[in-house]
C-alpha cells in the first residue's frame, strides 16, 4: 500500500506544475488512502486532518491567485473578470498552454476593451500571470511539505 501511496504522490507532486493536472489533491488522496489502509497506525487522523488542511489552502490559494495578482497590479473589474475568464477559455482552447496565457490575455483584452490604456491592460495582465506562477508554487510547497511528512512518519 505505501508503493501506492507514494505513486499517487508523485504524480501529485508533477501535477501541481503541470496545468489542468491533479496536483496536491492526488498527494493528499494518497496520504489518505494509506492511512486508511493501516488502520491510521503510520499516518494518524491528526495528520490526516493538517494534510487535508494544507490541501485546502493550496486549492483556495491556487483559485484566486490569478484574480489577487492582476488587483495587485492595479486591474480594474473588468481586468479580474478578464483574468477569471482567461483561466476558462485558456483551459478549453488551449489545455496547459492556455491555462497559462488564458489568464494573461484575459486580463489584457477587457482592460483593453473597458477603455484602459493598453499600458495599464498589460501590466494587470502581467499581474495575472505572476499570480498563477505563484499560485503554481504555493501549490507545489504545500505538496512537498506534505511528502516530506508522509515519508518522516512512515520511515521512523
């Protein structure tokens, strides 16, 4: 069962940089499946309870990371809106690729669009993609911290 767990990790571990992948939902779904598995010997429901936590926090953080990076570059509503539609469309059109840009040109293209200067819809759209690239990185911390529990607990 440990074999598993780890499997599931590791493509968990993959999946938080790989767009539209699962990424920590799978480290976690992993970490679970073995404690149930062993009877919550290794893995106790108090880590089960700090890694289910953990796995929220990376999904909620990952969700608005795009909207809190383009509002902390300054973007307007519609610039957000723009970004939240981005992810959308980029995911449907362009899989992982898209899912990268969708935010980006999003954000530009209804800051364009809603009478912004084009200076302005590039920096909220910039601001859009610095939010996922860090997003993508709390992300892949949060699972890595995850791991590294896992393995302590089931190694000593």
């Amino acid at each position: 069962m440990w074999w598993v767990a780890i499997v599931l990790m590791a493509v968990g571990v993959v999946g938080t940089l790989v767009p539209a992948w699962p990424g920590i939902g799978l480290v976690f779904a992993g970490a679970l499946l073995y404690a149930i598995a062993t009877g919550f010997t290794d893995i106790g429901v108090g880590h089960v309870l700090v890694y289910g936590a953990l796995t929220l926090v990376a999904v909620g953080l990952d969700i608005v990371a795009n909207v809190l990076g383009a509002r902390l570059f300054g973007a307007s509503k519609w610039g957000v809106l723009g970004a939240l539609v981005g992810v959308v469309v980029g995911l449907i059109v362009g899989g992982p690729v898209g899912l990268l840009l969708g935010p980006l040109v999003g954000a530009v293209a209804l800051e364009a669009l809603s009478g912004h200067s084009l200076r302005q819809a590039l920096r909220s759209g910039t601001g859009a993609a610095i939010g996922f690239v860090l997003g993508t990185a709390v992300e892949l911390a949060l699972a890595l911290a995850i791991v590294i529990s896992f393995l302590h607990a089931t190694w000593m």
